[in-house]
C-alpha cells in the first residue's frame, strides 16, 4: 500500500476529514490531499508528527509494514546465524502476540 492510500485510511480510521488533519500539520488542505492522491510527500517533520498523532512508525505510512504499532527495539543473540525475510517477519508476528498478551492483561 502506498503513503496516499495509508493516509487516507488512517484518517478514516479516526473519523477526520483532510481540513482536520491539515490543520494537526500546519498545512492548507490542498497541500495534504496532494499528499492522499500522490502528487506530493510530507516532509521529515510532518511525517514524524503524523506518525506520532496516529501512533503509528513511520514504516507503516510508507508502507514498509503492515504491523501499525511503532516498532520496540529487542535485542536477540543468533549466534551469528542469518534471519531469512520469512523468520524476521515471524518474529514481528511474535512481537505482536506478546504485545496484545500484555495489553489484554492489564484490562
């Protein structure tokens, strides 16, 4: 998915309309709908502060991932041993587990 299409999801996802979110970065509207269809990309500092207002990394707006929570650094020993794509996407499915685990036990 592309950072237009994650934009606009992400902005549904909240109920807001392009205005709402123009306003959350500074921006007129036009400027934000050219970045929803494409035509042009937010900056450093917007994307952060998108990032941070929807809680999301910065990996999942550029469509880098689909795993929306900004990513936790874990240090793992392999031995040396390479992680195939496959495996380093377990252990992001892993890492999700867990974090849904906690979040259900402190409900």
């Amino acid at each position: 998915m592309d950072l237009g299409k994650r934009l606009r999801e992400l902005r549904l996802e909240k109920g807001l309309n392009q205005i709402d979110v123009a306003n959350i970065l500074g921006i007129e509207r036009s400027t934000y709908g050219k970045y929803e269809t494409g035509d042009s990309s937010p900056d450093y500092k917007k994307l952060l502060k998108l990032a941070d207002f929807y809680n999301v990394s910065t990996d999942y707006i550029l469509g880098k991932t689909n795993i929306k929570d900004p990513i936790e650094t874990i240090a793992a020993h392999h031995d040396g041993d390479d992680w195939t794509e496959e495996e380093l996407e377990e252990i992001e499915r892993f890492k999700e587990f867990v974090r849904m685990r906690r979040k259900n036990k402190n409900k």
